[in-house]
C-alpha cells in the first residue's frame, strides 16, 4: 500500500512538474526525476500557500490544489534560477 502511494505521488509529481517545465520559458536541465521531485516540492508548497491563503487546514485537499501545485513548481523553478545564477563582472 505504501508502495502505491509514493508512486502516485511521483506520477503527480511528473506530471505537474512536466506542466511547468513547459510553461517556464528557457529549458532547465533537469530528468525525469528532477521533474518529478520538482512537481512534488511544487506540490508541497502550493498546496501550504494555499492553505494558508484560504484558512484551510494545512493537510486538506480540495479542487483547486492541482493548479496550485502548478504555481508552486513554478515558484520553485523561479527560486532554483536565483539560487544558481552565476553572476558576471
């Protein structure tokens, strides 16, 4: 049973990570299973942000959560790029 729920979580998380590699402009060196951890760390952190947005409880599911997963892989794509930008003088 444990089995089955991490590879559901690792196909949404493909999935969703897939959906926002192509939303983001410019091409990211990533497999596929950098997309889909991205798509699961999106997930994450949509799904807390919409949360605490909405006054859900933090662990409750509802129907928007697969958009905001979107926006959250999003949010950790822009963040990645920061984080590893090489500055030039």
């Amino acid at each position: 049973m444990i089995i089955i729920s991490i590879l559901s979580w690792l196909a949404f998380g493909f999935l969703v990570g897939a959906i926002a590699r192509a939303l983001f402009p410019g091409t990211q060196p990533m497999g596929l299973l950098g997309t889909a951890g991205l798509g699961v760390v999106g997930s994450v952190t949509g799904g807390l942000i919409g949360n605490l947005i909405a006054g859900a409880p933090v662990l409750s599911f509802h129907t928007a959560g697969f958009i905001g997963s979107v926006l959250g892989a999003l949010l950790v794509m822009v963040l990645l790029g920061y984080s590893t930008r090489r500055v030039t003088v």
